[in-house]
C-alpha cells in the first residue's frame, strides 16, 4: 500500500518539474526579444504615419500642364449651366452665363405677369359685364373709359397684350440661346487649349548656304543666300 501511494506522487513531481523547465524557456525567450513591450507605439500613431506616407508618395497634379477633354467639358456644360467653364477653370466667365441666363428668366418673368394683366383688362373690356373692370388700373388718373373712347382702348390693351407675349417668348428664346452659347463655348475653350497661343510671333532672317541640283559641279551646286523663318 505504502508502494502505491508512492508511484502518483512522483509522477505529480516529475510534471512539476517538467512545467517549471517549460516557463523557464518561455521567460527566456521574451527575454532574448529586441523589442522593449513598454515603447509600442499606439494605433493612431501608426495609422497617421501611414497616411502621411501615403500622401506624400502619391505625385501632385501639375496644373501648369493640364490640358481639359473637349467631350468631358461638352457633357458638363450641357449638363449643369456653367460646368463647362468651371470645368475649364475659366472662372471668370461664370458671371456673363448666369448673369444672361438670370436675365432671361427676369425678363421671361415680368413680361409673361404683364401679358396676363393685359390680357385680363382686355377680357374685361370686351365684355359687357360691369364688374369686371381690371382695365381701370392701367388708366391715367382721372381718365375713364366712355363709350366714344372704347374703341381706342381695346386696341391699345390688344396691341399691348401681344406685344408682351411676343417679349415673353423672345426672352424664352434668349435664355435657350444663352445656354446653347455656353455649351459651344465651353468645347471650343477646351479644343483650343492644345492651340499655341505663345507670344513668339517673330521673323527672323538669316544667312544660309542653299543646294542647287540643275549642277553637277561641286563648288557651283551650291549658293549662299538668305533664309526667312517666320514663328507663329
């Protein structure tokens, strides 16, 4: 009995010295390591290393050299009003577009409010119900209308009442010519933006030595002479 007491507790020694030498070779092991654990960096300071990296291998765009796509600007303009021109960087051009478009809607606005009062008191006074004199506030102060002037003032509130629905249709047509403008503007700025504009418009005349082929001798096959070039 004392026999068998004795094998589990040496076999619960020898694991026990087994475990001991194993954490010893794990300490030993952290110990070798270069790393200190206290100097780790955090996360955010890493990813902001990271991104600066990024940005800073990523090359910038050089807009000295840009050149716009005449397609791409054609779909802007007719898209948005003006993103032609914003497309081309020709910012200053944004005023004259939406100041003729803001125009044209103005313009398309009173004369289309004048063409209805018009109309109205031109209604009223071809009818014969007295209650309805709209007409009454286009008329100088102190003037009425009679029956030996009815006539001429139907005329006028006719001739008025066309003439502004023919400005209101005019302005409509101004607006769409507006943006038709700023649609061709906008591909023609970007089809010219490959065009040489620089300011080296010379003519330079030099001398210059010139072959003549008609002879076969060698001193007369040649000619001096002089050489206009003309950059543009």
């Amino acid at each position: 009995m004392v026999l068998s007491l004795c094998l589990p507790l040496t076999e619960t020694k020898a694991q026990t010295v087994v475990a001991d030498s194993i954490m010893q070779v794990i300490d030993s092991m952290y110990a070798a390591l270069p790393i200190d654990t206290a100097a780790v960096i955090d996360t955010t300071a890493v990813q902001t290393v990271v991104h600066q990296t990024l940005k800073a291998s990523k090359p910038k765009k050089d807009w000295s050299t840009w050149r716009p796509d005449p397609q791409r600007a054609l779909w802007m303009a007719m898209v948005i009003p003006g993103g032609g021109q914003i497309y081309n960087r020709k910012y200053w051009k944004l005023p004259i577009v939406y100041g003729g478009f803001v125009g044209c809607v103005y313009a398309l606005m009173w004369n289309n409010m004048m063409y209805k009062d018009y109309q109205q008191a031109y209604l009223d006074i071809m009818d014969d119900d007295p209650t309805t004199a709209s007409y009454n506030k286009f008329l100088h102060l102190g003037r009425t209308i009679t029956p030996e002037n009815e006539e001429r003032y139907k005329s006028v509130f006719k001739s008025r009442k066309d003439r502004y629905r023919r400005w209101r249709d005019l302005s409509f047509f101004c607006m769409v010519g507006v943006y038709v403008v700023s649609v061709i503007d906008a591909y023609v700025d970007a089809e010219l933006s490959e065009f040489d504009i620089s300011k080296d418009l010379s003519m330079k005349v030099r001398p210059t030595v010139m072959g003549n082929g008609l002879n076969s001798r060698s001193l007369s096959a040649t000619s001096i002479g002089v050489n206009c070039s003309i950059n543009f």
